[in-house]
C-alpha cells in the first residue's frame, strides 16, 4: 500500500490506465491520470484532514508489475455520488461502526472505468476466451485482497465505484435477468419478481445500479453523428424546437456570449485559472448544501501538468460592444468572465463539470447555455461522442435528450448480518433504478421528441 501517488513515476502508473479503443494514445479513465490525482493530493484536497487518507494498492505478479487500484481509507461518505447515507444511518442506529471504510474509485469523479488497472503488457495476456476467465480469476483475487485489508484493518467495509459492466460481473456476478415488467399497465409490477431478477446471493460483493443520463453524438434516424445544433434540434418537435431556441435566444438578448477556451489556450490568459476557481467557488458557498471540494492549488496544478490537454472552460461574459461590460477592444480578458464551467475532454466524451455564476449576475437560462446546449454545440463541433453532465438532474436532463445509462458500483460489508440487510435493500433499488431506465429508454426508441412532448 502506498500512501502518496507522487511516489509513483506517472508513466508507470499511467501505462496501467484501461487504453481506449477508438482513440489512440488517450484512456477512458481521465480522472484515474496520475496528474489529476497527484494533484488532489498535493493540494490536501484529498488528505487525511479531509477524510481521504491515499492507501493505493501496488500488485505484482512473480516481481513484476501487474495492477494498481486507486484506494482511499475515508472518514465520510462526502465526493463519492454513489450514496450510502441510508447504510451509514442504519449501523449507527445497530451501533455497528460505518467509518473508517474503504473507496476504490476517483474522488469526486462519477465516472465509469475499470478501477482495477492492470498494467499493459500484464493486460495482454489475457486473450481470447481463456484470457477472459484469467482476467476474471486476477479480478477476484483482487477482490479478496481488499475484503483483507478491511479486516486487517478492522474497516466496515469496501466500496469500488463507477466500474464497468464486466468489472462489477466478474467481481459480483450477474445483477439482473431479462426485465419482464408490463410498462403499459403503469403498475408497480416492476418490484414483484424482485428476487427471481438477482443471482448470487451467497456472493459477498454486493451489485448496485444506479442511473445517469448521457447525450449521445448519434442521430436517431440517420445513425451517425449531428452536423450541426439544429440538426439535433430536429429530432424533437416543432414546440419543443421553439422553446429551445427562444430559451438560447434569451440569454443572447443580455448580450451574453459563451466562447469554449480548451488546452494550452487556456495558458494565454493571464488570470483564466483563478476567475474560473473564484466563479467555481461563489457558486458552492451561497449553497447551504454546498461543499468546496477543489481549492486553487488544485486547478493550478492541474494547468502545469499534461492535464491541461484534457481541460475545457466554457467562459460566458458580456459582449456589448461598448466595453463597459467587456474589454474595450473585444480581445477576451479573464476579468470579463463572470460565470462558466470547467470541463474535461478524452476518449471522445465531454465530462460536463464546474458550474458557478458571480453575485449579481443571474441571468434565466445560462445554466442550461453554459452546461448544456453549449457543451452539446462543442461535442458537434469536434466530431466528439457523448457528453456525460455527471450526477443529478434526471428530468431536465432526459427532456432535452439525454438517455439514461446504467451505472454499477460492488461493496463489501464485513458484518454478515449488516450485509444481508444492504444487500435485500439494493435489490429493491436497483430494480427500480434498472426498471425506470428501460422505461425511459423505451419512449425514447419509439419516438425521441416524447420526451418533449
């Protein structure tokens, strides 16, 4: 176990991130890079005063380098998005202690990858159907290593966050059979046959499914990526078209443009990165639920690494012309941005995240400007795959065409009787969680302006 990820060389841990296989040279674990958590830790946003205690796990095999997995000991359950408040209330209630637990996963990253990084040459062993099982058995050793250092550690539990699909079958089997539910009586038929959906039942990896909703580069009808906004525009009605556009149309009668400054870009700005953390951060205090996850040092870290390739900031400010509200010379200066979101591009996806807005400059519909219809202009506009907005937002995000994806995440309990009380308690959830997906998905397939009928 090591404690501090710069002890690490970056390209060794690197050279261990899941490869993509449409985009040579980049991963589909952006937030797993050894610059992005290099520099939680060096910022003390991820410390132990903070309640993320860094315990990465190095594995070899025969004295070579095999896999890392990203641990963290925590004190709170506080930047993980996949929630277990209801777990920790209910052993506080058995006086069974909850915290200290064990996180696989990235902090404050709800983004699916596979968490068990099996370095390259390692990786490639495991070929063909025979790979496959291999692959699976390394998986569940790993798995068995991490259920020791609980209770080694006398830990309530582990949780490994966001994996794939494969990664949560191979650590916890099959979660859910074919979905037999009748959608069209409107019944809650879907929770009956709860029990007859789940297998494994003496595993002791608990499968959970939760929900996000994703924008997909991929034009209904067609099948193949939008040309343009309208062009997506198009999938849905004629009101919905218009109230989309009146929508966009408002924000621009305030004289409001949103320019994308993404990469090295960024680095001729002088004053980019601190406006950005000051718009960031004015938006999470005036929350009373807010938590400021991220301070400066982290975002100026994160622009001095290779990082800065991977970083988008969707900056709105004043354009009218007269310089009261915008440089004079309508060159961009920082200074002019007073709301955006800062963002992270790799493997062709948009991972939509920071928003923030100064005082005094609420403006209808920026939000949706800024975070979505922009991010979406941008996907178009470089040929990229999807968007993933994050966690949250449900039926706002499925109305303007976003579809829900399944989202998988195994845990742990070390309790026996506790675990038996989780696992009858995410059945129940994941099969709501599964069922309200194929809903969703199945209004979709018929006709996609139904969710904005």
């Amino acid at each position: 176990l090591i404690n501090d990820i710069t002890l690490i060389p970056e390209s060794t841990w690197d050279n261990c991130l899941p490869p993509s296989q449409t985009h040579p040279g980049e991963t589909i674990a952006p937030f797993l890079k050894h610059a992005f958590l290099a520099s939680l830790e060096l910022s003390q946003c991820v410390s132990p005063h903070k309640g993320w205690l860094p315990r990465h796990l190095q594995i070899k095999v025969n004295g070579e380098l095999a896999a890392f997995v990203p641990i963290y000991i925590k004190s709170h359950s506080m930047g993980e998005f996949i929630f277990d408040a209801e777990w920790a209330d209910y052993a506080k209630q058995k006086r069974i202690r909850y915290y200290p637990k064990l996180l696989v996963g990235s902090p404050f990253s709800p983004v699916t990858c596979e968490k068990i990084l099996l370095e390259r040459s390692f990786r490639n062993r495991f070929v063909g159907e025979e790979g496959e099982v291999q692959r699976k058995e390394f998986r569940l050793y790993v798995g068995k290593i991490l259920q020791s250092i609980v209770k080694d550690n006398r830990l309530s539990s582990a949780h490994i966050n966001f994996v794939t699909e494969q990664e949560a079958f191979d650590l916890a089997g099959d979660v859910i059979l074919k979905q037999q539910s009748d959608f069209d009586s409107g019944k809650s038929k879907i929770l009956q046959t709860v029990m007859n959906k789940f297998k494994k039942e003496d595993c002791e990896y608990i499968r959970k499914t939760t929900l996000q909703y994703h924008w997909v580069n991929d034009h209904k009808d067609r099948k193949e990526k939008y040309t343009s906004f309208d062009d997506y525009l198009s999938c849905f009605k004629s009101k919905k078209r218009i109230t989309i556009k009146r929508e966009r149309q408002r924000v621009l009668e305030q004289n409001v443009r949103v320019d994308a400054i993404s990469g090295k870009d960024i680095l001729r700005y002088p004053g980019l990165v601190e406006r950005m953390y000051e718009i960031y951060k004015s938006t999470v205090d005036k929350m009373f639920w807010g938590n400021l996850y991220f301070n400066l040092d982290f975002f100026e870290l994160l622009v001095e690494s290779r990082f800065v390739e991977n970083l988008v900031f969707m900056c709105a400010r004043f354009d009218n012309g007269t310089g009261t509200r915008s440089s004079a010379n309508g060159s961009f200066d920082a200074n002019d941005v007073f709301a955006g979101s800062i963002n992270v591009v790799e493997n062709g996806v948009f991972h939509g995240r920071y928003w923030g807005c100064l005082p005094d400059n609420d403006i209808k519909n920026l939000h949706f400007e800024v975070c979505y219809w922009k991010a979406i202009e941008f996907c178009i506009k470089n040929g990229l795959d999807k968007m993933e907005p994050g966690a949250g937002g449900s039926d706002y995000k499925w109305c303007r065409g976003f579809d829900p994806v399944l989202i998988h995440s195994v845990h742990f309990i070390a309790q026996p009787s506790f675990r038996g009380v989780v696992r009858n308690y995410v059945q129940i959830e994941s099969a709501r969680q599964v069922a309200i997906a194929e809903l969703l998905n199945q209004k979709s397939s018929f006709n996609s302006s139904q969710r904005l009928s």
